[in-house]
C-alpha cells in the first residue's frame, strides 16, 4: 500500500510548487500538504493576497485548483468558493485573486494517460454543475 505524506500547514510558506510552465506574481503563501514519496497527486494549499497570479504557460500536466475562499478571475471567467478551474496539459491562463483568495492545487508529477488526449482547455466548472454531476438527484 502507497504511503501518503501529510504535512503541517505550520511550516514555512514556500514559493508556488515548482513546475514547468507554473509561475507566480504577486504575494501567494504556498504550502505543500501531500507531496513527495513517489505519490501520484500532490496538493498545496495557496493564499493569494489581492492582485496575486499563478500563470499557467503550456504546463507539461494537467492541474485542477478549488477555490476554497474568496474570488479569482481564470483569465476573463470569474470563479468563487466550491468551483473547480481544470487546466489540461499545454493550456494557457492566468488566475488571479481579485480579493483575499484561498486555493487548494491538485497536480500529478507523473503523466497521465489522458494528458496525451488533452488539448489545452481551461475550464471552470460552477459548484451546482458539479454536484449535479456527482449527485444526479440534486438536479
């Protein structure tokens, strides 16, 4: 059975993960909660102060960031508390808090099949389309 490596959010921030095609601007406190041990899927948490941005350039995996607190514009879409913004493998946007904004990003340091069959969307999925999606009876 895989390990899983869980770390305190009272450690010292650190900059946002260091990924290919991942930069940041502005003041984000980055902490890694799952990493590391040869795990599939890592997990940070980030406070973006306002202004704050993680651009995603062509990144060579897919990433998925929940908005946990707060309110970002994914390029000119906005998404707020309980969305989900999926940038597959190769897309290309810039997130950005238009307040105090808190994010959890869930990314795999491996490659996944379905990278090879992505094409480079961002989406934003609003948390009534998910649950419709996960629970249908709540449609």
């Amino acid at each position: 059975m895989a390990k899983i490596m869980l770390r305190s959010t009272r450690r010292p921030s650190r900059p946002v993960s260091r990924n290919a095609g991942l930069s940041a601007h502005g003041t984000i406190e980055a902490k890694p909660l799952i990493q590391g041990g040869g795990l599939a899927l890592f997990l940070w948490h980030y406070e973006l102060a306002p202004g704050a941005e993680i651009r995603f350039d062509r990144p060579d995996h897919s990433h998925l960031l929940y908005v946990w607190k707060g309110d970002v514009a994914v390029g000119n879409e906005p998404a707020g508390f309980d969305d989900a913004v999926i940038i597959e493998r190769h897309g290309e946007v810039v997130v950005k808090a238009t307040g105090p904004a808190k994010l959890l990003h869930f990314y795999s340091p491996v490659p996944s099949p379905k990278d090879a069959h992505s094409r480079g969307q961002v989406h934003v999925r609003r948390k009534k389309a998910l649950d419709r999606h996960v629970h249908p009876q709540t449609s």
